[in-house]
C-alpha cells in the first residue's frame, strides 16, 4: 500500500508593498487593539490573500521594530520590518505618504481617526488630499504613542476621560522637523484647557529640577476663576512617562520662543 505524502502550502514572503501598507495599518489603528475580527485588518487580508491572524501578527512584527513604543511586540520581525522603521527615521513624511498610498490602492480608503478641533495641525491652504492625510495618520500616530506612554492619563491633572486628552507638541508641530513631529519626547498628553495655556506660552515645563514641574506665567491675571483652574496647579510635578521623556531641547525651544514671561 502506497504511503500518503502530505504537501504543506509554501509560505509565502511579504512584499515590499504589502508591508508599507501593513506599515500604514499600524499607523492609523489603536495600539494593542489589533484582532482577526477589526474590519481594517479583514479588508487588508482579503486583498492581499492572507488571512487576518497574519495581519495582526505582521502588525505585532512591526511594533517589535518601533523604537518609541513603551513596551516590545514579537521579536521575528523580518528584514522588511526593519528596513521600514529604518527608511521612516530618515523621511517620516515620505515613507508614511508611501505606505498611506499602498493602502488606499489595496484597501480603496484609510480609515482617519478624527483629530480634536482644538488639537489644530498647520496645513497650508488647498493642500493635496494625500498631504492632509499623511499628517493626519502620523498625527494618529503621535496621539497613541503619548496615550501609551503617559498611561492614558492627563499628565498634570491625571484625567482619564480620553475625548479630552490632547497630544499636545511641546516644540510646536508647524516649527518641528519631520522626526520632531512624531517623536513621543516632544509632546505631553494632557487635558484641552491646560493644552490650551501651555500652547499659549501660559503654563510650561520647567525642567532645571530633578523632577518637571509646570509653572503659571505672570501674565494670567490673579483672580477666583484663575487661582481655581490655573494658578492651583503652580508647581505642580509632571506626571512621570513610563518610557520617553519629554527632551530637553523641545522644552528649551518652548520656554524661549512661546512662554510669556
């Protein structure tokens, strides 16, 4: 009797083009919220001709490979995987245009997590659809790296009620370089109003002590309503990051260029 020879399927490799859109993927979807069932990973599965448990597994490659994630993914990411974090350290907007563009001629859309109207980008006037796309999926990007970061927390009030959390950029998105844009040590998670007066120049970080402290400018005047909301809160230490640190260079440039003293 003539013995059964059972064939295993032979893996196939990710292209280049299916990892910038998986790449893409990563950028635009809830960290750590990755399952066969999210419809943005079925749409992608099904058009490149994986099934979705592969997708989310690229997914944790890729995050295995991101430098400013507080805590590591699986560890057999590919050369693929590596190349891409290493081409995105030297041209974040161009590789994220790229790997956005995959996507979109893969999937037919991107899905844009809406960003808060007080958490303005500065776009210039009649920009490209792509143009507000990218910076919007790398603003997603920033905004999920400071949740993980500060614990989902407001980091001067400690404020849990996400819809009111502001990733805010301590060197302001318009003055930041392409790297500064995305980098987790220059901004803060924190709450819209004290985003508000720390983007206005009134509350910044004062870092020449052992630990952050936000500080109220002698230009908010001294009355109930602000002794209650602002001038309270004179002093008061940062809440400590679990990874990345806001940088000093980007709290220097703040306090030169935007505190009012």
């Amino acid at each position: 009797m003539r013995e059964m020879v059972v064939t295993m399927p032979k893996r196939r490799n990710w292209s280049p083009e299916e990892t910038r859109a998986a790449f893409a993927l990563y950028f635009t979807l809830p960290s750590g919220k990755w399952s066969k069932s999210t419809p943005e990973i079925v749409r992608l599965a099904q058009t490149i001709g994986r099934s979705p448990d592969a997708v989310v597994f690229k997914l944790g490659n890729l995050r295995a490979r991101d430098p400013q994630r507080p805590s590591k993914g699986l560890q057999n990411a590919s050369m693929l995987d590596q190349k891409i974090w290493e081409d995105y350290a030297q041209d974040p907007e161009s590789i994220t245009r790229q790997a956005v563009r995959e996507l979109e001629s893969l999937t037919g859309s991107v899905a844009e997590t809406p960003i808060p109207e007080y958490s303005e980008i500065d776009l210039p006037l009649g920009a490209e659809r792509e143009v507000v796309t990218t910076a919007r999926v790398n603003q997603t990007y920033f905004r999920e790296m400071l949740i993980e970061n500060y614990d989902a927390r407001c980091c001067l009030t400690q404020l849990r009620e996400p819809c009111l959390l502001v990733a805010s950029h301590i060197k302001p998105w318009k003055a930041s370089t392409a790297e500064e844009k995305v980098a987790a040590d220059n901004g803060i998670l924190i709450n819209a109003l004290h985003d508000r007066a720390f983007d206005q120049g009134l509350m910044p970080l004062d870092d020449s002590g052992s630990r952050l402290r936000f500080v109220v400018s002698r230009k908010v005047r001294r009355d109930d309503a602000s002794e209650k909301w602002l001038w309270r809160f004179n002093g008061t230490e940062m809440l400590i990051p679990r990874r990345l640190a806001p940088r000093h260079e980007f709290i220097e440039y703040h306090n030169d260029v935007i505190f009012k003293r």
